[in-house]
C-alpha cells in the first residue's frame, strides 16, 4: 500500500511530460528550421528530465524512502506546470 502514492506520482509526471511532448510536436508543425532545432532540444529535455526523475524515484523507492520518491516523481510535472505558466503568459 506504500508504493501506490509514489507509483501515482510517476504515473501523473508521464501523462504531463507525454501532454508537453504532443504539444510541443503539435508547433513544430510551421516552424523555421531553426526553431525546429530548439523545439527538438525542449523535448529532448523533457524526457531526460522524466526518464532521470523516474530512475532516481525507483531507487528511492527500493532504499524505503517513500516521501522522497514522491516529491522526486512530481519533479518534472511541476518544471512542467511552470514553464507552462511562465512561457505561456
């Protein structure tokens, strides 16, 4: 029953980086080739910011530090949610 909150976490940063992904792709539809290349690094980052999130959460999670691997699976939804809020007003 531990790990259904951390897994929760983890489950909600994929769908957030997944949604970021799609709409990041979603503008790449018209851009400049220079734009292209930085719309393609944005999304590179965010799934190495997931992919690293989610690997430092499961070692949390196998060390029993339960707390700590929720807060590091919500890392990059909340990166999201504010590079969403800044860059979109």
């Amino acid at each position: 029953m531990k790990y259904v909150l951390p897994i929760a976490a983890m489950l909600l940063s994929g769908f957030l980086t997944l949604m970021m992904v799609v709409f990041t792709l979603a503008g790449m539809a018209n851009a400049r080739p220079e734009q292209l290349r930085t719309l393609e690094l944005w999304v590179g980052g965010f799934i190495l910011v997931y992919v690293g999130s989610m690997v430092a959460s499961i070692v949390l999670l196998r060390k029993g530090r339960f707390g700590n691997a929720i807060l590091v699976a919500l890392a990059p939804a909340m990166v999201m949610c504010l590079l969403v809020l800044v860059v979109g007003m």
